[in-house]
C-alpha cells in the first residue's frame, strides 16, 4: 500500500501536468495571433497563407454578406434554409474572387483606415455583381 507522501506527491504531478496543458490550450490563440501578426511585420505571405485557412473565412465571410444583405434589404425567402443555402451557393464564387490571399495581403499591410477603405472600394465591381446576383433571389 503506497505511502500517504506517495499519494500526494502523485496528485501534485498530475494536477501540475494538467495546468501545464490547460495553460498551453488556453494560450495557443495568442500564439496563433502572434504568429499571424510576425508574418505581416516580415511580410511573408507563405507563412500568413499557412496560419489562415481560407476556405473557412471565405464560407464564414458569405454567410455573413447573405445575412446582411436579407437585413438590410428585409426580404423574406420562402423556405427559409433552402434559400439562404441556394444564396450562399450563389455568392460564394463571387466571394472567392474577393477573399484572395494578395486580397487579404493588401488589406492587412495598410497603415491607415482610410487606405483600409480603399482597399475595400477597389473590390466594389466584384461587390457590385454580388448584389446583382443576390437580388436575383427576391
């Protein structure tokens, strides 16, 4: 039968152990972040392009454009699930040729929010043709 110091020596490792992992889990998005912002400071668009996942921001980007634009617009899709997805299918091409990584490497390397804007404002044809095909569903 172990010994008393033996018991609380062990649970002394494991909860150490466990801090030590729960620590590293709770810190990994700071990590994550920094890595993102020394890609941006380096300018090294390989390593940015490694630590986003672009299809992931693209699908989450269209989904919101979707949800605003019905908002915004206020209309209301008959099947409410099968619209949105038929929207979602319809703008996600447009939204992939915005959602490039020079697009994304243009915007994050301004200074200003004003050029931030700019960056924005040269994608208005593609934003344009967006809306032309999201309004095609009213």
């Amino acid at each position: 039968m172990p010994s008393r110091d033996g018991r609380i020596r062990w649970r002394f490792w494991v909860a150490l152990t466990l801090s030590i992992f729960l620590s590293l889990y709770l810190a990994s998005p700071l990590i994550a972040l920094y890595d993102i912002a020394s890609a941006i400071e380096d300018r090294d668009a390989v390593a940015l392009t490694e630590r986003i996942d672009f299809p992931s921001v693209r699908r989450s980007l269209t989904k919101q454009i979707v949800q605003e634009y019905l908002k915004l617009t206020g209309k209301k899709l008959p099947l409410q699930a099968i619209g949105k997805r038929l929207m979602v299918s319809a703008a996600d091409p447009i939204v992939a040729r915005l959602m490039t990584v020079r697009a994304l490497w243009t915007c994050l390397t301004r200074v200003t929010p004003e050029s931030r804007l700019k960056c924005l404002w040269t994608a208005r044809p593609s934003l344009q043709l967006l809306s032309t095909a999201l309004g095609g569903f009213g």
